[in-house]
C-alpha cells in the first residue's frame, strides 16, 4: 500500500526521527519508496535508525545554530534534493503556570517548537524547494486547540506553530506545500505514564474506542506528502480519534472546570499527558 504514494526517488527529512510518531514517519517514508534522513540528539539512535532505512542522519539540536544548514547541506550533498521536511521534534517545557514560567526556558520552548521549524524551513527553501518545489509537514498537537493547566507554554507554542504553518503556505505557494498533522494521545514510550495505567478508560472516551498508535499519524504524514495530496496546503488534519468530540457524545470525556469546580477526570487525564519532555 504505502508504494502507492508515489515517494519513490524522493527525499524525506524527519526531525525527531529516532523514536516514536517521528520513527513511525521515517518508516512510512521509506515505505514508500523515499530516501530518508533523520535528525535527533541521541548520535546512537540516529545511526541505528539511519542504517535500518538504508538512508542518513544526523546528530544534533534541531534548534542549534548551525543545525539547520548543516542538515541541508548533508541531504543535498548526499541525495541531491530535498523533497519532503517533516518537523516532529519538540519540546514541552516550561511545564506549570505561566506565572512562575523561567523566561530562558519559555524561549528555549519557542525555539526548538517554532524557530527551529521556521529556520529548516528556510534551510530547505533556499537549498532545494524554491527552484523544484516541495512538501512541509509540521507536527502540532490537538491540543492547540484549548487550555489547560501547566501546559500553556507548549499549547501556545504550538499554536504558534499552527499559524506559521498556515502562513508558510501562503508565502511559499505554488512550489510549497505546507500542512501541519495534530495528533491525539498516542502509544509511545513517552506517554506511557498515561495509557498504560488506564488505556481501557481512556479508549473508552473515545469515539473510535482505542488510542492512536505512532503509525495512524505517520499515514496522515505520508498521505500529505504525496501527490495524493496535491491540492492541499495550509490545512490543519487533526488524528485523535474523536478527542475534540468525545465530550459531547461520551461521558468519560475531558471537560474544562465549572465555575468554581475542580477538573474532571478526563480533563486531569489530558494534563498529565504533557508532565515529562518530549524533546526528540
């Protein structure tokens, strides 16, 4: 099925590719047919993860300085193109209220969820996109959608990065494609402090009745990438399962605290989601 997609001969970069939805993505790429690079902090996990794709990578913080040229220059230098950027590398801190929020951690979370995205953007523009064209996809979350407590740094971020992703796609049309994927709580190594304890419960406030796994987001992924998708930019594809409906047609569902009244226990379950980092 992913041949389908027509990726063969292109090339992919995935940040926070190493692990989780962002190894899912690497894997569906090259699936696919496409050459893959990945990028993530742990130098042992890139080369692991570069050798079992048969493609590249390489070590780094995708919000260092010379991070994004040096990527480009690598992919370029080794494929000769840039067809796909794929930015899944995150970070969620500062993690609590945003009055006592440490104002170095609150930019270190806007560089690494809006800057670093923006900046390889431009990397890939200027290297390859902007004489051949190419595909964006940014990794948001549903939860730029709505408030919670302790996780205001991270939902504005990423509704930040939402906006860039819409404007992008003004500015880099016809060439560019730009589109963002907002998962939901999903089966990974880091959330598992949340779906392991409860998973019935929480599959059970949701509409489909389970909880995603890496590879439901790595198909919408693939999916924007490819041609299939050819006339769409600028959208936001929300894959959770039903989570933004599950409170009105499910009583387990998250609901934000009456006036006066404590959070439910939905809603205190979808906190606890962002309480560790998630920096790929």
């Amino acid at each position: 099925m992913m041949s389908s997609y027509g990726l063969r001969g292109k090339v992919a970069v995935v940040t926070g590719g190493t692990r989780g939805i962002g190894l899912a993505v690497a894997r569906a790429l090259a699936g696919a047919g496409a050459l893959v690079c990945v990028t993530a902090r742990d130098a042992d996990a890139v080369r692991r993860t570069a050798e079992e794709l048969g493609g590249i990578g390489l070590a780094g913080d995708v919000a260092g300085p010379g991070h994004p040229r040096e990527l480009a220059e690598l992919v370029l230098g080794s494929f000769g193109r840039i067809d796909v950027l794929v930015n899944n590398a995150a970070t969620n801190q500062p993690y609590g209220p945003l009055m006592e929020a440490d104002p170095a951690v609150w930019r270190a979370a806007f560089a690494v969820n809006v800057e670093a995205p923006l900046r390889l953007v431009q990397s890939v523009w200027r290297a390859w996109m902007a004489e051949h064209g190419g595909v964006v996809v940014n990794i948001c979350t549903e939860g730029a959608g709505h408030v919670g407590p302790n996780v205001g740094a991270y939902g504005t971020s990423k509704a930040a990065l939402l906006h860039l992703t819409r404007q992008l796609a003004g500015e880099l049309a016809p060439k560019v494609r730009v589109n963002s994927v907002s998962p939901g709580l999903v089966r990974t190594e880091l959330a598992r402090f949340v779906w392991e304890p409860g998973e019935e419960q929480l599959a059970a406030g949701l509409p489909l009745a389970r909880i995603g796994e890496p590879e439901d987001v790595a198909r919408a992924v693939l999916w924007l990438a490819s041609d299939a998708a050819g006339w769409i930019t600028g959208a936001d594809l929300v894959v959770d399962g039903g989570t933004r409906v599950r409170a009105a047609y499910s009583p387990a569902g998250p609901a934000a605290p009456g006036p006066g009244g404590p959070p439910s226990a939905g809603y205190a379950v979808h906190e606890r989601l962002w309480s560790r980092t998630p920096h790929a």
